[in-house]
C-alpha cells in the first residue's frame, strides 16, 4: 500500500477538523498571505509555476510574471492545471503558465514588485511550519512512552526547541521583512538563507509526527506545500551563492 493512500487511523482532515488547537486550512493560509491590487489578487510567477486556490481564482486574479515583470489578466495567458495528488488535501492549485504570444502587460504593476510577493509566500511557508508543529504536538501529546507522555522526552523537547528557534528568527529580523540589517545584502540570499533553515525545520517535524508525518493527510500535507513553495520561489544556487 503507498503511503500517499493509506488513510489509517492516525489520518487526520487537514485544517480546523484536524488532531490539536484549530488551525486554519492551508488554502486560507496562502490567501491570507496574497497581496490586493484594486481587491483583486495577485499571484507570483518567478518561473513556469504558480500557486492559487479556487477562491482566489474566483476572484479574478491576476499574474505578476516576473521575466516580463508586469502584471497580466488570466485570459492573457496560456494556463494549465497541473495535477499533484499530494496538494489534493492542502486545496491549492498548481498552474503552468505562460503569456499568450504577443501578449504584453497592461496592467499598471505600480503596487507590486517582486520582493513583495516573494516575501508573502516565504511568509506563507512560516505559517505552514507553525501550522505542522501544532498538529504534531497535538498528536503526540495524547501518546504514552516509558510512562510518560511523548511530548515530554528530552529528544522531543529538544526537537521541538529547534523548530520554535527557526520561526522565531523568521519572525523576528528587523521590520523590513526578511531583510538583513544589512542593506547590501541582497535579499534573494537572506530568503534562500531562511529557507534552508525552514527545511531543517520541517524535516524535524516530520521525523517527531512519526506515521502521521509521512501521510498525504497528516503533517505531510504542510511539509509538500512548504517544499514546493521553495523550489517555486529560488533561483539556482549558482545566482544566490
């Protein structure tokens, strides 16, 4: 049986129905995060690949497509639905898009620039790593080990501390937002630098929810959405070393 199927008893819905304190769904969390242009949404292509949810969809979003760095109305462009099972329970949508040829922005990209759609979406990993340590301290908290509850080991613990001191630092680099105090320092290092330690962060989550971290509905939900952010949003090491 592939794990990406198996719907055992430690299988829990993704959002407010899932193990621990209500957490919101990973679909809202990205929209939470989605930047408003005339109250309309604007999503970030920095590639061949963009990251949406029906609701924003429904609200007639726009694309901001880097290469060309303009923004574009959706029916200027050449989209299609990718299909990912894994995102399947996280409610986001995977597009492949490209501007139509002959196409050319003709939207007024004023409000939008790069690094703020690239800082909202690594905003949007934060969430989903804060998101994954509720559900596996909720998980295990209910657990027994050598008498005691698992959430109570010293290795647990000490897991656990490391993941709070990642999102810690997220949160807390000067009110720039992600950007070093620094300021020649590029911010495209300081994000891959945030993300690396995101994914120490996540791998931890997932060894700690044991069974439950390697299920398409458990902790695995957050931990295949937070990956596919970090490959959507970095360039290759060679631009950014």
């Amino acid at each position: 049986m592939h794990v990406i199927e198996f719907q055992g008893p430690d299988a829990k819905p993704v959002g407010s129905k899932a193990a621990g304190n209500p957490v919101a769904p990973i679909s809202e969390m990205l929209e939470a995060k989605t930047l408003l242009v005339n109250n309309r949404p604007v999503l970030l292509a920095t590639g061949p690949y963009v990251l949406a949810t029906a609701h924003l969809m429904e609200q007639d979003a726009l694309l901001w497509h880097e290469q060309s760095a303009g923004l574009y109305r959706w029916n200027q462009l050449h989209a299609v639905h990718v299909q990912d099972r894994m995102l399947e329970p996280s409610g986001l949508l995977l597009y492949k898009v490209q501007p139509n040829e002959g196409e050319k922005a003709e939207i007024s990209g004023e409000k939008v620039t790069s690094n703020e759609l690239r800082t909202r979406l690594l905003e949007f990993r934060v969430e989903l790593c804060k998101a994954g340590l509720e559900q596996v301290r909720r998980h295990l908290s209910v657990r027994i080990s050598g008498g005691q509850s698992t959430f109570q080991h010293q290795l647990v613990k000490g897991m656990v501390a490391d993941i709070l001191t990642t999102l810690y630092m997220a949160e807390t680099l000067p009110e720039d937002r992600f950007l070093s105090a620094n300021p020649g320092l590029p911010s495209v290092r300081v994000h891959a630098w945030i993300h690396q330690e995101l994914d120490e962060a996540f791998r931890q989550i997932q060894r700690l929810g044991g069974g439950f971290g390697f299920l398409r509905h458990g902790v695995s939900a957050y931990t295949y959405a937070g990956q596919l952010v970090k490959n959507m949003l970095l360039p290759a090491k060679e631009e950014y070393s």
